[in-house]
C-alpha cells in the first residue's frame, strides 16, 4: 500500500511540474512558481518539518521541483530567492543527481554578483 502511495503522490508531482513547464514556456512565470510552490507544499512533507505529518514520505521528486522553482525566479530576477532554492538541494540533498547543476547555478550567480 505504501508503494501504491508513493507512486500516486510520485505521478502528482510529476504532472504539476509539467503543468509548471507549461506556463514557463508561455513566459507565465508566476503560474510556473505557484505550481511548484503547490507541488511542494502538498507532496513534499519533509520540506517543512513545521507542517509535516508523522508517516508521511516524501515523493522523490523535490529535488526537481526545487531546481526547477530556482531556474525560474533567476528568469525573475528573484536573486534570493532563487539562490534559497540551489541552497535547499545542496544541503538537503546530497544524494541527488541534481545538486552538480544547483551548484552550478549558484556559482553563475556569485559571478554575476547577483
């Protein structure tokens, strides 16, 4: 049962970042953020150990939605918050396969001083 749940929640958040990408190839930032934000906020217990519930797994997926909620405040010049986002991946997320690109971002970002 808790593999059928994880593969449910796994398939939610895989279709509100789809939905995400959508909106940012319309250039419809905003929609893209509240999108992962609420991917996040939903499938993503362990993000915020303030509302997390006892049981609850994460979806695996966290990583991406960060990557990717950090790649689009950088194409909104939302330097600090897109910075928290790399910030998030690189510390709690060591065994991603997606924290060599977050570091990536992050050194663009102290090269460019932003």
């Amino acid at each position: 049962m808790r593999e059928l749940l994880a593969d449910v929640t796994a398939r939610l958040v895989r279709h509100e970042l789809y939905v995400a990408r959508f909106y940012l190839q319309r250039d419809n930032y905003t929609a893209a953020v509240l999108r992962i934000q609420y991917a996040l906020r939903n499938f993503a217990p362990g993000l915020d150990t303030a509302t997390a519930k006892a049981g609850e797994q994460p979806s695996g997926l966290e990583p991406e939605a960060l990557l990717l909620l950090g790649e689009t405040y950088l194409k909104m010049h939302k330097w600090t918050d897109a910075r928290a986002q790399f910030e998030i991946i690189v510390n709690r997320f060591q065994d991603s396969g997606l924290i060599l690109p977050a570091r990536n971002f992050l050194g663009w970002m102290r090269e460019r001083g932003v």
